[in-house]
C-alpha cells in the first residue's frame, strides 16, 4: 500500500435528524421493490462499495491512531 497521509486537523460536526425507524423504512423499501418490480433504493453494488469505503476508512484511522501512539 502506498502512504497516505493523515490531515492535520479533523473536522467533527453535529446534524439533527427526524426520528424514524430505520429498519421499519428499509423493510417497506424491500416490500415494494418486491411488489412492483422496480429498482431497489439501495442496490447489492451500492452496499459493496459502501462496505468497502467503511473498511476502508476504519484501516486508514487505526493506521493514524497507531502511528500518533509510537514513541
């Protein structure tokens, strides 16, 4: 793997949403998308990539934290 390197500064920042059950949408989603035949929201691939940017961003943050915690 070639270096990457770390930002100097992170950034966090806070948002508000609507309460909602998550699963409940995802479940009715699922629903029709069976019903009708059509498209899914979210399909296979677009949960792959995601999944893989997740993994991703976890490697690239216990690399840093790991680096920042060597003598």
């Amino acid at each position: 793997d070639a270096p990457v390197e770390s930002p100097a500064q992170v950034s966090i920042e806070e948002a508000s949403f609507d309460q909602g059950d998550a699963l409940l949408a995802e479940i009715e989603a699922f629903l029709r998308t069976i019903r009708t035949g059509g498209r899914p929201v979210v399909t296979g691939e677009d949960g792959l990539r995601a999944l893989e940017t997740a993994m991703r961003i976890t490697e690239l943050v216990q690399r840093s934290a790991h680096r920042s915690s060597a003598p």
